[in-house]
C-alpha cells in the first residue's frame, strides 16, 4: 500500500493530501529511510512522522482496516527540545 493512503487509512494523518505533503517534505520516514508519498508500506515496517514539535514513531500492524482495530503499534511519542 502506498505511504500517503496507509497514514490516511491508518488515522495517523486525516488527509491523504496532508499525508503526501508531510512525505513530501522529508518529515516521515520508514525504518529509518525518508520516504516517499509513493514508498510501499509493508507489515512490521516502522515509520516515524516529523508532525510539528511531536515525533511519532509506529510499527506497521495490518495493512487491512478493521473495525474497532488499530492499524498500527504506537512504539514511542515524544517532544522535539
């Protein structure tokens, strides 16, 4: 699945327009790689978004959305200094 409909599917990012900016921009990464809006995402990949002062870091669950599931493990948030 590509990146930028895997953060919107996923509910990480609301927009898939949003998405593709922020994957634009350098601001997310899968594991460890800066990555394009057009990356494929693949099952246990860890991506990690630059969203303003916050840095989000997730393990890729299911690439299928389930009712009531998240798609993805929240691994770490934490604030930019």
């Amino acid at each position: 699945m590509r990146l930028d409909k895997y953060l919107k599917v996923a509910r990480l990012i609301k927009r898939r327009t949003v998405a593709k900016e922020a994957a634009t921009k350098d601001k997310v990464e899968i594991n460890d790689k800066v990555a394009k809006p057009s990356s494929t995402v693949k099952e246990n990949d860890i991506i990690t978004l630059h969203l303003g002062l916050k840095i989000i870091k997730v393990k890729v669950i299911s690439l299928m959305p389930r009712k009531d599931e998240l798609m993805y493990e929240l691994l770490s948030e934490e604030k930019r200094p």
